[in-house]
C-alpha cells in the first residue's frame, strides 16, 4: 500500500515530443532566442525533432510554430512560442 501511494507521489512525469519545421526556426529565431530554444531543448523531458518543411506554409509565414504532442502551437513571437512550449513542459 505504501509503494502505492509513494509512486503516485513521484510518478515521473511524460516526455514532451515537439516537431520543428526548419524553415520556420529560420525565419524567427536570432542568436539569442537560438541560446534561449537551445537551454530549453536540453531539458531531458523533451523530445525533439526539426523537419525541413512541415507542410503549412501560410502558418510558417505568419508566426513561429510548434508540433508539440501531435497538436500546433505558435506565438505572436519565438519568446512567445517559447513560453508556451515551457508551460506545455509543466
């Protein structure tokens, strides 16, 4: 009963699996957002992977955007994005 209630104390929590389109990063992020992104996708909770297109142009045009866990996300701007994809992490 202890080992029970124990491991739903400290249940692990899932991994995050995010898919970048590469022109899109290309388009949004400069150096220090670069840093920013990169600090983030060190995190062992995330899984990433960047595609060379993802196949949605008029969204990649207007803002960045993320595939996280099969449903898009974007932000007026890469921090915006940014801190969407940390609380998506949450």
């Amino acid at each position: 009963m202890m080992k029970t209630f124990l491991s739903k104390m400290f249940t692990k929590k899932e991994k995050v699996q995010i898919e970048f389109c590469q022109n899109n990063l290309d388009r949004y992020l400069n150096e220090q957002t670069i840093a920013e992104y990169g600090k983030f996708l060190a995190n062992p909770r995330v899984q990433y992977k960047e595609y060379e297109c993802l196949s949605e142009c008029k969204l990649c045009k207007e803002v960045p955007y993320a595939k996280v866990n099969g449903q898009f996300m974007h932000g007026k701007d890469s921090h915006d994005l940014l801190n969407q994809l940390q609380e998506a992490l949450k």
